[in-house]
C-alpha cells in the first residue's frame, strides 16, 4: 500500500476544485465536468504518484502526463500550478484570455507542464502511445550500466476519447506493442456532452481493452487510497501490457445541482458556484490556495527534486562512461543537426540518368540519410513495399526489439499520425511515417495538430496523383494537395526527379518547427539532366527555382512540380527561347524566400503564366494571377493505364502549350 497523506491530499483536491470553479466562472466558458470529477486522482498524481521536476520541466526522463480530454484544461493548469510549474495564480485567472499560457486546451510549446495538444478527443490518448514508444526506443539505445531512462506515459482520458475510432486503432497497437510503460486513466464518469453515455454506448470498454491485451483494473476514483494503490501496481508490473485503470467518479462533483448528469460537463454549474464553494468549505477569496496546500507542494517539491538530484548522478556517470552516445543524445535533446550541405553530402548523386519513380528515389535517400542520423525512424501503414520507405539493416521495433527503427502501424492510419505525433512529442527520435497520398486523408487531423504544435514529423506519401492509373479514382488523390498546402505551418514538398527527392528528404530533416510532407510519385519519372544536379537539390530547399532559363527576353512563365515538371520543360521547347521553367516543388519554403529572390524567379513583369499540376487548380493562382492559367483537373480521377489516364485528362505539354499560346 502506497503511503499518503490522503486527508491532505483531499483538500488540494478541494482547492483545485475552487481553481477551476473561479477560472471558468471568471471567463464564462470552459469545462467544469472533468476538472471537478477528477480532483481526487489529480491530487494522488501530482502530489504523489508522478515523478517529475517543476525547475526543470523538460527533464528528460520525467513521467509524461497527457490529458487527452483536453477541454478539462483546468484540471491540468490548476495542477501545475499548485505544484510548482510556471503557472501562476495569475496564469490562473487569464483562464481563455487572449495570450494567456492557460488556453481553452492544452498547447504543447505554450505551457511549461503540457506535454501534447489536445482537445480533438482521442488524439491525446493516441499521442502518448507513441511517447511510449519513444521511450522506449529511448530506454534501448541509451540505457547501459546506468540507467537513464525508466519513465511511465501517464493519460487521463474520457468517454470521448475511447468512443473515438483513433482511441482503438493506437490502444491496440500499445498491446501489441507491449508498452507496459503506459497507463491510461479512463475517467468512466457515464457523460457525455448530449446525454448520458448510455444514450451512445453500450459495450463494456474494460473487457474490450482486455481483448487488446492490456491489463485492467476498476477503482472509485474519489478513493485516493484506493486509486493510489492502483497506479502503484500498474507502474511496477512490467509484463509487456499496458494499464487501464477504469476510475469510476461524479462529473462535476462539488455543484449539488447538475453533477453526475451531462449538464455538468460545460459551464451550466456556474450559476450554482457561490454556494457550491460554501458548501466545499471554500472561503468567499476566489482562487484560494491555503497555506497548508502551499506548505504540502513546497515538502513536496523537495522530495522530488532530491530524487532528481540522484538521477543527475547517475547521468553525470553515464554521460562520463559513455561520451559518444551522450553526445548524440545532447544533440537530439537540443535539436543540433548536420547543416543541409552535411546531410545532402551523404548522398550520392543519381548516376546513369535514371528513369525511377520518386518513390523508389526516396527509398535510395533514406538510406543514407538513416546512417547518418541514428535517431530517424520511419513506419509505413502496412504499405513497407509501395511506400518504398523501409530502413535497411537497422530491425523492427517490437516487443522483443526494442531498438529496432522500422515501426509496422498496421491498417491503422490515423493511429499512424498520432503515434508519429506522441514520438515527436517525446523530443528525441525523428520519426516518419507513410501511405498513401489519397489516404493522407485519414490522418489529416494528426498532422494538423503537429503544424499546430510545431513538431519535426514528417510524412511520406506516395501514389500522388491520377498517375496511379488503374486503381482508379478512389486511388488517386486530386484535391488533397490543395488541402494540405492550406494547413498553416505544414510544408509539403512534391519533387520532380531523384535529386529534388534527395533534397525533399533533406528538407524534412532540416525542418524543425513544423511537419513535412512529401509527396511522391508511383510511376516513374524522366531524370532532369539538364538542369545542373547543384540546381536541383539546392532549389529544391529553397522550395522553387529557375529550371529553364529563358535565352531571350522574358515572355512567358511555365510553373509546375512533380510529374509535370517534365511537361513544362518540353513545353517550353516548343514555345520558343522567351520562356521561363519554374520548378515549385515546396510553396512554403519559396514563400519565405527573400522577396529579392522570389521576385529573381517570377518576377512581376512576366504576366503571362502557366501552371501544371495533376491536381486540383485551386492552390496555383496566387503565382499565375489573374492574367495566368492553370492546366489541371478540377474533377475526379479515371480508372486505366496511368499514361493514358493523364492523357485523357489533359496533363500534356500540349495543353500547356495550347493554354500558353491563349494568353
């Protein structure tokens, strides 16, 4: 039985109930269902059971709280606050004001103490499967005699997210994973936002997390003892399960007159909060810590950090005994990276002008590149032999093989996503996934949340247009480039040929402020050789360039990435020596160029322009003007030999021609 001060345990509970009663009756929105229901086992959490260091929140080898029902921000923020993190009392009643560090969910980056955004439920859940899985790669690669890395990934979900379809794609990948070093507290409280739980659901989720593999358990979530003791057996036992722990509570408990019904879940109980602090024992002083909380968390704190300090220990030794891997792991902890010229060394040039798909390109790249960086690691959504993106010679991560870099997601690719999401989270490992491109559909959210959240993640997605051919239009991705160039923050790099590949790699490597597409081809492709080899890849990260200059005064602009690329060049051919080539393989990476140089490659004299792209128009008028005009499809795809199918739908050099010779 774990040792608690459970009476004063209980009143912190009762004092983060106060923060969250004042903070969102303050601002006059906000969740008071989750914070008020979960205080007991927020108190056992952090005033107990989680190890962790408020004067060096990002210490690496801290327990990794996730609450993936984020819209009960205030039970984390009034938390972090109590237990010392840079969370003020303030902080505290900016609660949803306009930049504050106390948003309406939780902002990984904005917030010492969060670990993940969430709020779209089933994501933060998702997430923390793969900073599971990050740690332990990271237990593998860098634990020896001393032992560095030994952390739990701790959740605080609900009924929304296990209702969530992505909840169960990643909850059964950690079985079969066997992350024991994960466990997710299911706040079983039976609300939902509409109605009771009831009302939507019906299986028992217990029994099914059970069928996954993992090991559960069912307490009363207002018994701290009893939670306590719970989560001490689930963070000892390490036999490759993961641990549910069912916590059976009260939304909203403290406000007599809506908890435990659904209208307990937003801001309803406020008009009853007067009385209901009265009733807690609360003083009339809004956002009240009494001396005693403050006492407990300072003792507290004091514990933890002697635990801390021997932990440094042991590092200092590590890190003496083993100066290589310290090294690489300082590196990653900084994010220090070879420069773009380093990295692009590592690969050779494509010899013999070779005819290959950018799919096949990519897999030559990535190879070099993962020697080079021993951090990367790359997954595919049971899709290793199209999406072309396996690492040689480096193993399969499992349960028996933990050092392995090859991630197999499974048919599961807004798990994929999210997994990615909670590596990156993690901080150390760069990680990768892949499928499809028309599928990138299913994992779009993921992605969104690591624009979001600033993440170095990057995706790999092939099968990039209605050059799929004969799998036929439910295959071939025409409006999804236009989709995922709109997400802010997200750079998508669609290469024209092996060196534009080899430098697209590169770029999502180099990018550490955001995810990085890249969007690749099935069928193969020409090699560019005549553009200089130099041209290309250093273009190609600046995310556009000259490809054909013009050899007579400027007339006419042909822009395109891809496989069209090679529909401009020869367009240009017969449109004479007054045309300009422009690849744009990366529109983000080209619009924070200079504007000398944006200007240098189309610049505003040259009106009349031309755009290709097998896709959707849309996102190509800002370069080609209200003068220009853009050969694509603004129509679904065709079933048939891919040639054939870009043919019949006008993706030609005539076209271009023809489109050029109009203006």
């Amino acid at each position: 039985m774990v040792a608690l001060d459970v009476a004063t345990l209980k009143h912190a509970a009762t004092i983060s109930r106060g923060l969250a009663m004042d903070a969102v009756t303050a601002c006059k929105s906000g969740h008071l269902g989750l914070p008020l229901g979960c205080a007991d086992v927020g108190a056992a959490l952090f005033g107990s059971l989680l190890r962790y260091n408020p004067d060096d929140a990002n210490w690496i080898n801290r327990d990794r709280f996730v609450l993936s029902a984020g819209h009960g921000s205030m039970f984390l923020y009034s938390w972090l606050h109590l237990s010392g993190f840079k969370v003020s009392l303030q902080d505290v009643k900016e609660f949803r004001k306009l930049h504050s560090i106390t948003p309406g969910h939780p902002e990984f980056g904005e917030t010492e103490g969060v670990e993940a955004t969430t709020g779209p439920l089933g994501t933060g859940i998702s997430s923390a499967v793969g900073i599971a899985v990050a740690s332990k790669l990271s237990e593998a690669k860098f634990n020896t005699t001393h032992k560095i890395f030994d952390n739990k990934v701790v959740v605080l979900a609900g009924d929304g997210c296990m209702q969530e379809g992505v909840s169960h794609e990643a909850c059964s990948f950690a079985a079969h994973e066997g992350l024991d070093n994960l466990i997710v507290i299911y706040d079983a409280n039976e609300v939902t936002l509409d109605a009771m739980a009831s009302k939507t659901q019906s299986e028992n989720t217990g029994l099914r997390f059970q069928a996954y593999g993992w090991d559960v358990v069912t307490v009363d979530g207002h018994d701290i003892q009893a939670f306590a003791n719970a989560y001490e057996f689930a963070a000892s036992n390490l036999n490759s399960k993961p641990k549910l722990i069912i916590i059976k509570t009260v939304i909203g408990f403290g406000i007599k007159e809506v908890q435990g019904t659904n209208k307990a879940h937003g801001e309803a109980g406020v008009k009853f909060v007067v009385e209901s602090r009265k009733a807690l024992g609360l003083p009339d002083e809004l956002f009240y810590v009494s001396e005693e909380v403050k006492k407990f968390f300072t003792n507290h704190k004091a514990s933890l950090k002697a635990k801390y300090d021997a932990w440094v220990s042991t590092y200092n030794a590590w890190k003496s005994a083993n100066p290589g891997l310290a090294t690489l792991l300082e590196d990653a902890v900084n994010k220090r990276i070879p420069s773009a010229d380093d990295l692009l060394s590592k690969i050779p040039v494509f010899a013999d002008a070779p005819t290959i798909a950018t799919r096949k390109a990519g897999e030559l790249v990535l190879q070099p590149l993962a020697k080079a960086l021993p951090l990367l690691v790359s997954g595919s959504a049971d899709l290793h032999g199209s999406t072309l993106n396996y690492i040689k010679e480096v193993g399969d991560f499992s349960k028996t093989n933990r050092s392995g870099r090859n991630l197999y997601f499974g048919i599961r690719e807004f798990g994929m996503g999210c997994i990615v999401n909670g590596i990156g989270y993690h901080g150390i490992w760069r990680p990768s996934g892949a499928t499809f491109f028309t599928f990138s559909d299913f994992l779009r959210p993921a992605f969104r949340l690591a624009a979001l959240a600033k993440l170095p993640i990057f995706h790999i997605f092939t099968h990039d247009s209605i050059g799929v051919g004969e799998d036929g239009p439910t295959h071939q991705p025409v409006e999804t480039l236009s989709a995922v160039r709109a997400i802010p923050n997200c750079d998508v790099i669609r290469p024209a040929d092996p060196e534009e590949t080899a430098a697209a790699f590169v770029g999502a490597i180099e990018n550490l402020t955001g995810p990085t597409l890249l969007v690749l081809s099935r069928q193969n492709l020409p090699y560019l050789s005549s553009i200089p080899v130099e041209t290309r890849r250093k273009g190609t990260l600046r995310g556009g360039y000259i490809a054909v200059q013009e050899s007579a005064p400027l007339d006419t602009i042909l822009i395109s990435c891809g496989s069209e690329l090679q529909h401009a060049i020869e367009a240009a051919k017969v449109l004479g020596p007054s045309t300009r080539v422009v690849s744009l393989p990366s529109f983000k990476r080209f619009d924070e160029q200079p504007k000398e140089y944006r200007d240098s490659v189309l610049p505003h004299s040259a009106r009349k322009r031309v755009a290709i792209e097998a896709a959707a128009t849309q996102s190509w008028y800002k370069y080609v003007g209200l003068d220009g005009k853009v050969v694509g499809i603004d129509r679904f795809g065709m079933s048939g030999p891919g040639n054939q199918v870009m043919a019949a739908l006008g993706i030609t050099a005539d076209a271009v021609v023809a489109a050029a010779r109009s203006l």
